[in-house]
C-alpha cells in the first residue's frame, strides 16, 4: 500500500479532543495569562479548580514546571486576597450570595470561619486539600483572620499546592503521568470529579 493509500489516523473526540486542544493550547501565547485569571478567579470566586489548567500546561512542558507552579501560586495567593475581601468586607451582600450560588449550606460557613478565628494555622492545612479555597479565603475574612497572617498561611498553602506537589511530581513522573493519563482519561475524569465532591464534604467536615 503506497503512503497516499494509507488511511488518515483517527481524530480524537469527545473528551480526548477536549483533553488534544488543551495540550496544543498550552504552549499558546495567551496560556500564560490564562491560566493566571483562571487561579485568580477560583481562589475567590470561581468553581472550577484551576488544576483543570495547570496540568496540561506542566504535563505539556515539564521543563517549566517549577516556573509555571510559582507563576499559579502567586495569582492563586493574589486572589485569595480578593477572597479575603468578600469575607471581610461585602460578606451581606456579595459573599451571602456566592455561598448561596455554591449551594453551600450557611452554617458550614460559620463552622469553618469559628474554626480560623480559633485555630488560623487550618488555613494551611486546608488550603492544600480539594477544600475549595475559595471558601477558605471568604472563610479567613469572614473570622477577622490577621490580614498579614492570612497572606503568610495563604503563600505556604498554595506553594505547598503547585509547587511541591503538583510541579515536583510531574517533574518527576511527567512521561508516566501523561501517557497513564491518556490512556485512562475518562477514568481521570470520574476520579477529578470524586475528589471535587471530597473537596465539598471535607469542607463540611473536616
């Protein structure tokens, strides 16, 4: 069979084609800012964990890795700050409403914030955890966590995150990591999915 003859190979679809541009996005030149917005965004406001973005992009360029873990905690902490400010400052108006939209039951709330008013050091165990950080942070302000302190406890956690977790193991297991990743991708979906709801029951009680 000559090489004209050879049939095309298979376009991926569905979740891998998803799973295909985002790994040809992740060299772009707007990734960068992207995915800065997107750690912003979820540390005080956005559901979605900005891991979505942040591991194709270090899987993608395990060179960078480190570079790229700092680049995220730095924004993630930068919004966590915003966060703060909702707890802190608009808790009546746009914290009430967000935690509403969350579908996160109102006690909870208080639960955690009585919990950093007595013991502040949780927020970095908890921030580490699939824990929504935006709930920590929106937490933080709402129990009149120190504002230096807070940013210390925020920078460790979210280091501890991108850094040490997150761009060491893929430096690490990068080859590994990615080719058990597409080989088993809808089942990496089903399990991001479970620790995303571990994330909301963590909360709740832990």
């Amino acid at each position: 069979m000559s090489v004209i003859d050879q049939p095309e190979p298979e376009k991926p679809r569905g979740l891998r084609a998803i799973y295909a541009w985002m790994l040809k996005n992740a060299r772009g030149r707007h990734a960068w800012a992207a995915v800065a917005a997107f750690a912003f965004a979820e540390a005080s406001f956005f559901p979605i964990p900005a891991d979505v973005m942040v591991l194709p992009m270090m899987l993608a360029d395990r060179r960078r890795a480190f570079k790229l873990g700092v680049w995220v905690a730095f924004w993630s902490v930068t919004g966590g700050m915003l966060g703060y400010a909702i707890g802190a400052l608009f808790w009546q108006t746009a914290g009430l409403w967000l935690i509403h939209a969350l579908h996160v039951p109102l006690e909870d709330v208080e639960s955690l914030r009585a919990r950093y008013s007595a013991n502040a050091y949780l927020i970095m165990v908890q921030g580490a955890t699939p824990i929504p950080y935006k709930l920590v942070t929106i937490a933080s302000g709402l129990a009149g966590v120190s504002f230096p302190l807070f940013m210390v406890y925020s920078a460790v956690t979210r280091s501890l995150r991108y850094i040490v977790i997150e761009a060491l193991l893929v430096h690490i297991f990068g080859e590994q990591a990615q080719a058990l990743l597409e080989k088993y991708l809808e089942w990496a979906l089903v399990l991001f999915l479970v620790v995303l709801v571990l994330g909301f029951v963590a909360f709740r009680y832990l």
